[in-house]
C-alpha cells in the first residue's frame, strides 16, 4: 500500500509540534510562537543590522496597522527597543531588548540541539534531496498563490 506523501508531511509536522512542545516544557523553555516568535527569530538573524518596522512588515508580509500594534505589543512585553534612527529620525529601529537577546541565545541552543536529535541517523545525502522537496512544494505554493491573486 502507497502513501499519500503529502499526508504523510502533515501527520510529520504535527507530530513535531507535539514534541517540540513537549521537549520545550520539559526543558522550562518558554517557546514564542506566532508573529511575535517570527520577529524575535528575525532581529536575532539580523542583529548587525539596522532592522526598521518597515522591514518587519515586508518580512511578516502584514500591513502598516498591524506590525504597529505587534510592535507596541513587543515593546510593552519587554522583548523589543524601538528608538529613531540616528540617520532619519522619522525611522525606527527596531533591535532585541538585553533579556530578548538572553532568551534568544537559549532558544538557539535549544533548536541546535533538537534539530541534531532530530536528524540523527540520516545521512545528509537523503536530508538534502527532503530539503529539493520542500523547497519546490514551496515554489508550486507560490504559483498557486499567484494564480489566485489574478
């Protein structure tokens, strides 16, 4: 009997969620998910960078009103400095708090080490053509979504 591959990623990703979760417990580490995860991992990735809201928008793809309230929410949580830019005082930057850039040094640690477990066993060769593969679901996702729009 055949598999459906496809129903077989969207059982694997759900059971990863569920782990991920669980392992995350289990290792008192507090995991953020959602949009305010997607911008932390950003301005970690990006830390010798000047990373405006803008760039945030674009990243997120979410509009203007929306990246404002995730911002000010960010700040309030303790988790982001906005402050003006010393070029154009009119632009924020936006960077990691001291207990954001912290957190984000065990977030990392917690992903390596998750990600070795994770791939333990499989030889690089198989890792890389799962990588080609997700990589062109990704690009028949974007044709799709382009057909969509027109």
């Amino acid at each position: 009997m055949t598999t459906d591959p496809l129903q077989e990623f969207k059982r694997l990703a759900h059971k990863m969620g569920s782990v991920v979760h669980s392992v995350a417990k289990n290792a008192d580490m507090d995991l953020l998910g959602g949009p305010q995860g997607h911008v932390l991992h950003y301005l970690a990735l990006h830390q010798d960078k000047e990373i405006f809201i803008k760039d945030i928008e674009h990243h997120l793809k979410i509009s203007k009103s929306v990246a404002s309230n995730l911002i000010k929410r960010m700040e309030k949580n303790g988790f982001i400095v906005v402050e003006p830019s010393k070029v154009d005082k009119r632009k924020k930057i936006v960077r990691l708090s001291d207990s954001a850039k912290e957190k984000s040094k065990k977030m990392s640690d917690f992903w390596g080490d998750l990600r070795q477990q994770l791939v333990a066993g499989i030889a690089p060769e198989d890792l890389a053509v799962f990588s080609k593969v997700i990589q062109e679901l990704h690009q028949n996702l974007e044709k799709i979504e382009q057909k969509e729009k027109e």
